[in-house]
C-alpha cells in the first residue's frame, strides 16, 4: 500500500507540471501580486471597444474571501511564484493563447492585471479508508488561478477571438512549454460556458501525465474591457483521469463584482 501511495505522490508531483499550478494554486501574478499597471460558446460581442480598468479599479473588482461561499481566496500572491507570459511558449504558435491559459497567464497584452489563488475544502474521507483513499480525499478539492486583465483599444475581444481560434485549431491537441518543462494535450473540448458576461468561453483539456490523460477546466469571460481567466485543476482527477466539477461559484461572484 506504501508503495501505492509513493506512486501516487510522484504522479501528482509530475502533474503538478501540466502547467498551472505547481506552486500555483498557490500561485501568481506579474510582476507583482496584486496588480501590474501601465502599458466554445459566445455570448455576444460589443461593437465600441470599452474603456480599460486601472490596476487600482481592478483591484476593487477582484474577489475577496467575503465574496465566495466556500475555501479559501488569496489576495497577496507572491510575485516570485507567477508565471510570467513570455516564460510559456507552444510548439504550434495558433495555440498560444490556449497554452497562456493553462499557464494561468493571459492572453495578448494587457494594460493592467490582478492574481488572485483559491482553493476549495476538501471533503473529509468516510470511515474506514485506506491510506490511498485518504491521500487520494485530501487532494480532491478544486484550486484556480484567477487572472483579471483589462485591455485598452479592443485587445480583450481580440483575446477572446484569438482564444477562440486556438479552439479550434488546436482541438486535437497541442505541446507547449513553461518554464522550461515541456507538456502535451491531447484534446481540447468546450463545454458550456456561463451566463451574465459580454462574452463567455469554458473548455477542458485533456493533458498526458504519461501514465493517464489528466482533466484541467478553464473558464474565460469578458465584461467590457477586463477578461477573466480562471484556469482550475483538481490533483486527485489529475491522477485518476476522473471528472471534476469546475467551481462555478468563482465564475458568478466575480461578474457580479465586475457590475
């Protein structure tokens, strides 16, 4: 059983690579925690490009612990964990932006951004468990970076067309690098995406762990001017293969506070 477990720890080591999260999760922003300033199903687009938020504005906008119901939100990310844009690159450059989403990053180039992580509670393992079971129910719980970048002149619905495209184009699959470690998926699908934004966007992506095709979820809606990404993974579905609920929750609060 030992040894199962060891397994288990090393392929969740390995997972932990797939690209957001190693230390996300965990992780962050660029180059600074809070904020960076300076310079598929749609719901519908704008023809006049909206006016962008301030590093300032967005963090206003960005969720606090007082706006989800369950987990826990970090608002200080350290800058030394973000994964920085130019740090991803994909083998296929029609997939890049869907490799910046995996990466917890963004997509074009912002005028401001803001990080914030969440982890969801894990659910206590029934009586009786095996240490597998137990180690395996101390990992299922849903952890997301939440990137909210605002654009000037028309780049968040160019973000989401280029997203969009990468869907398409890459739906079989794509390589893609991040600091320095290399990952494959091999499929990407869309799901349904959420109600109450400008434009919605929600996908899974099945990345090879070498050992089991791994599920990560993202979901990517913009209001206005401001995208937010929020790229999800769940390191017990990483290393069973299994399905995994994307936190729907994150998703509502945040189009709320973004008005």
């Amino acid at each position: 059983m030992r040894n199962t477990v060891v397994r288990r720890t090393a392929l969740t080591a390995s997972v932990a690579a797939l690209a957001l999260l190693g230390t996300a999760c965990g992780s962050s922003p660029e180059p600074a925690a809070d904020a960076v300033g300076g310079g598929g199903d749609k719901a519908g687009e704008s023809t006049t490009a909206a006016k962008a938020l301030t590093a300032a504005e967005l963090g206003k906008a960005a969720l606090v612990q007082a706006d989800v119901k369950s987990g826990t939100l970090n608002e200080k990310v350290p800058a030394k964990d973000d994964i920085a844009q130019d740090k991803v690159s994909s083998a296929d450059a029609a997939c890049a932006p869907l490799a910046y989403l995996q990466s917890a990053t963004y997509v074009g180039k912002p005028a401001a951004v803001v990080k914030r992580t969440w982890k969801g509670d894990a659910e206590k393992p029934a009586a009786g468990a095996s240490d597998e079971e137990q180690f395996l129910a101390a990992l299922d719980l849903e952890q997301a970076v939440i990137t909210l970048a605002s654009y000037e002149d028309g780049g968040a619905e160019q973000a989401m067309k280029d997203l969009d495209t990468a869907v398409g184009k890459c739906a079989g699959g794509f390589s893609y690098t991040v600091t320095g470690t290399k990952n494959d998926t091999v499929r990407v699908t869309t799901t349904t995406a959420p109600e109450g934004a400008d434009e919605a966007l929600a996908l899974t992506v099945s990345v090879d762990t070498g050992e089991l095709k791994a599920p990560m979820k993202s979901v990517v809606v913009r209001k206005g001017a401001t995208l937010v990404y929020i790229p999800t993974v769940n390191f017990a579905a990483a290393s069973t293969g299994k399905d995994f609920p994307f936190p729907t929750e994150l998703v509502d609060a945040q189009l709320a506070k973004l008005g």
